[in-house]
C-alpha cells in the first residue's frame, strides 16, 4: 500500500497528492511491491521515511507529499479508467502517475482530457500518437515512445558494420512496428535498404523460427518485447549468423529487459543495441534502491516499470521545488522542466513530449561486468519526429515496410 500517513504541513499548506497506479491483478501482479518501491525512492532521498507498514511521508519545498494508492491490471482499460476517476475525482489528488504498459496511456490521455485540474504523468514509453495526435493538455510524458529509443542505431548499422542491406524481426505488435519504422527511416534515409520483413513468431521449439530469417543481407535487426519469448530465437539466431556482432543488431525490448539481458549477455556477446537508459545511471539507482528496500531483490529496480515510476515522482517533486511548493504552479513547472533521469537529460516538448537522450550499448559477455553493457554512444535531444524522418501523421501499423 502507497499511501502515506497524514502530515501537517508547515505553516498550514495542504498536502500535495499523487495517485500512483501499480499493477495489483495480470501478469505483472508480481512487480506490485517493486513499482510502489520505485514511486516512493524519490521522497526517502528527500529526507523522507518509512512506516512500519510500508508507508511514506516527505516535505518537498515546504509542502508535504502523499503518495495515493490505486492499483490496475495490464491491458485492462475498463480497470484503469475506474482508479484514474476514484483518484480524480473521490481522492481529490493533484497529479497521477500511472500507464505501466505503453497502450494504457491512450486511456491516461482520455481520462486526462475530463479532469484538466490534475496533473497526469504516464510513466512508460508507448505509442507515439498519446502525445502527437490531439494531446491534452495536462497529461506529460517525460519517457520517450517506442521509436525515439531507436535513434542512432541505424546510423551505427550503416557506418560502423557497413550494412547497406537490412532484414527486420519485429514482434508483430505496436510496439515492433513502431521500432521497425523508426529504424528503417533511419537506414533508408542513409540510404540502405530493407530486403525482408519478418513477424516474429510464437516461440518454435523446433527451431525453425531463426530458419526463416534470411541471411543473405548484411545484418539482421531485431525488435522483440518481453511477451514475444525472444530468448531461445535469439540464441538460434546468433548461432546461424555465426558472428552475431558483426551481423545483429537489437533494440530496447532486449537491452533494456534485465532478465533477457542477463540471459543473452554471452551468447550476444558484442552484440550491439538501443536503449532508453544510460547503463551507469540505472547502476547507480539500483545501489541506492537496495540500499533503501533491502528486502526487495536487487536486480528488480532495473525492471523498466520500477525505474518509470521512479522517474515520473522524480519529474513530480522537481516540478514542485521549481515552483517553490505553490500547486496552482506546479503545471508550468512540469512543461518548462528541463531534468536528468535514467536515460540522461530530458525536457518536454510543445505538446509536453519528452525530448530524450538515447543510448547504443554492447553487450559483455565475459560476466566480470557490472552493468553487463557498455554504453558507446548517446544521442540527445531525440525528439519524436526523429530529426524529421517520421511525419506526425506516421502510425506504425501492420503494413509492411519498405524503402530503395
């Protein structure tokens, strides 16, 4: 449970209240504790404590701080709508973080537009129409969408392994295909080509799911996510490209998913890919997030929904430091917010869209390194048209993709 104990404010201020949504039913019943973990590290590194039951209270620039719980299931938007309207509208919270799965901030966005006196910060990245196509105005998303975190790779791709021809496995989902076009706009604008599209398959313990991968192009890049099963194609594939450094590249769904990449570190070893985080960052917040929920195990802070949270409060409490405590200013305060998160410096936009930094890593293989990739570029001030090559009309769809 979230909610922290009633404080009496300095002065007579009234508490500011964040409803925080974690997943409580589904699939990801099992990160509740660490999600609720990741929303109150902000406030213990503001000098904040805990309770004996697990609750938390802070001063944050001369006003106390409440963290309001709610609790959702993943991809269960009639769930959602109902806590973000209790928070809204029976809680009485100044702002809300919530939208731990990418497609559950197009509900955050809608239920945004009804309550234009609350603040609402969706925590992950997701598609990129919850911010492009007809935005409201209270909703900010400090993380970027699934195909800002691909900038650079192509690039890389292209220069560095010399790729002029690309063939592309994507979980056949919004998310692959938003990572698939980001990447393709890239390499084509460079001008490569694509030779082949491929949805992954459900996994085929046969095998002959990397068997379908054509390896007469240069390289292969592939875009996976977590529901995918990506973990023993992976394997199957690296060994059929044979120098898999050389010829795979791979985007945020396998770097920045902890147990996947702990899982491919050998045998991708060299390997290069995007990411959302700076690896040294998300090092160091693990430290401090053991160092203040001992109980928890140490490798779960690198979960991206842990660290979103983290980030959203984060955004939160900054935003009320600029406006020295006042909430009537704390939305100023957030579109103007210029911050360092995990992934590295990010402002907002005109439709309050992060404009992020983003990472190519390589992975280490050898197991004496801790992170287990190494951060070999950054590009900032990624922002969701990426430098002009995505319209803002572009919506990633099924339609395969094709250039040159």
């Amino acid at each position: 449970m979230l909610a922290v104990a009633a404080v009496v404010a300095c002065g007579g201020a009234d508490p500011m209240r964040i409803g925080v949504v974690v997943d409580c039913m589904g699939v990801q019943r099992p990160l509740k504790a660490a999600e609720e973990s990741g929303a109150q590290l902000p406030l213990l590194e503001r000098g904040g404590h805990r309770h004996g039951d697990g609750l938390a209270s802070a001063t944050v620039a001369g006003r106390p701080v409440e963290l309001v719980p709610a609790c959702t299931e993943a991809l269960e938007y009639s769930t959602l709508t109902r806590e973000l309207r209790r928070l809204a509208e029976d809680e009485d919270v100044d702002a809300v973080v919530a939208a731990g799965v990418g497609l559950d901030e197009m509900v955050l966005r809608d239920v945004a537009r009804t309550h234009p006196g609350v603040s609402f910060v969706a925590l992950a990245h997701g598609p990129r129409e919850v911010t492009l196509q007809d935005p409201a105005p209270n909703l900010y998303r400090f993380e970027a969408d699934y195909g800002q975190g691909l900038a650079g790779l192509a690039t890389y791709a292209y220069d560095t392994l010399g790729w002029r021809r690309v063939a592309i496995v994507d979980a056949a989902w919004v998310i692959g295909w938003a990572q698939r076009d980001a990447f393709a706009a890239e390499f084509c604008a460079l001008g490569g080509r694509v030779t082949n599209e491929i949805g992954m398959p459900v996994l085929d313990p046969a095998g002959r799911d990397a068997a379908r991968v054509p390896i007469a192009a240069d390289g292969v890049a592939v875009f996976t996510a977590r529901f995918a099963g990506p973990e023993r194609f992976l394997r199957r594939l690296g060994a059929r490209l044979r120098e898999p450094a050389q010829r795979l590249v791979v985007g945020p769904g396998v770097i920045d998913d902890p147990q996947l990449l702990a899982a491919m570190r050998r045998p991708l070893h060299g390997v290069v890919g995007a990411s959302h985080r700076d690896p040294q960052r998300v090092q160091a917040f693990m430290e401090r997030h053991h160092h203040h929920f001992p109980g928890l195990p140490a490798a779960v802070a690198a979960d991206e929904t842990v660290t979103g949270y983290r980030d959203a409060v984060e955004a939160l409490l900054q935003a009320l430091e600029r406006a020295d405590g006042n909430l009537h200013r704390l939305p100023d305060a957030l579109a103007d917010l210029r911050i360092e998160l995990l992934g590295g410096t990010v402002r907002l936009d005109e439709r309050r869209q992060a404009v992020a930094s983003t990472s190519l890593v390589r992975m280490d293989g050898t197991g004496s390194s801790a992170p287990p990739v190494e951060r070999i570029a950054v590009r900032d001030g990624v922002d969701q048209s990426l430098g002009g090559l995505l319209p803002d009309d572009h919506r990633p769809e099924s339609r395969p993709v094709a250039c040159g």
